[in-house]
C-alpha cells in the first residue's frame, strides 16, 4: 500500500520570500528523495474571502512506509528536513500514513 508525507506549511510572514525559496530550493530538494513516487503541491485558495488555513500544502507518496522510512534517514531526506529552518519559521504540521485511492 502507498505511504504519504502530508506537510502543511503554515502562513509565513514573507509570502513572497517563502514561496521563492520552497519553489527554487526546498521543491527541488525534496523531488531527490530516493522512492518517491508523486510530488504535487497545492497553495490553497482563499473561500468567501476567508484567508485559507494553511499556506501550502505538499502530497510526497511512496510505495510503503519502508521506502518512506528509507528516504528520510538518508542523506536526500536529511538534507530536505535540515531546509525547513532556512524558511517555514512559522512552522509546519507534519502527517504520515498509508494512503489509499477512492477514485
């Protein structure tokens, strides 16, 4: 079964500055993680004039938790972890799990 890392990131105090790093830096760096299947990144839009709850939100998937495990204690996956200091400072909520498919 699938495994997936869910990160919400929060709302930063430089959207701009945030959004040029993860695309230009973090993205790429995460996109090297050994096994992963799927990358998609969503910036969710604003409903009835209501700021979203989260800034961006990233979907990794892998073929299980094995390969999950395997990609963050390697050096792709420790370097990806090690970025989030250098621009998510307002922080991030972090989900791990199995991931299956309705549709």
């Amino acid at each position: 079964m699938a495994y997936q890392l869910v990160v919400l990131y929060h709302h930063p105090e430089n959207a701009e500055a945030f959004d040029k790093h993860y695309d230009e830096t973090h993205a790429p760096l995460a996109a090297r993680l050994p096994g992963l299947r799927a990358y998609s990144v969503m910036r969710p839009a604003a409903g009835r004039g209501e700021r979203p709850a989260y800034h961006l939100v990233a979907v990794l998937t892998f073929d299980d938790q094995d390969a999950f495990n395997a990609a963050m204690s390697g050096e792709e996956g420790r370097a990806a972890v090690a970025d989030l200091a250098n621009f998510a400072g307002a922080g991030t909520t972090m989900l791990t799990g199995p991931a299956g498919t309705i549709l």
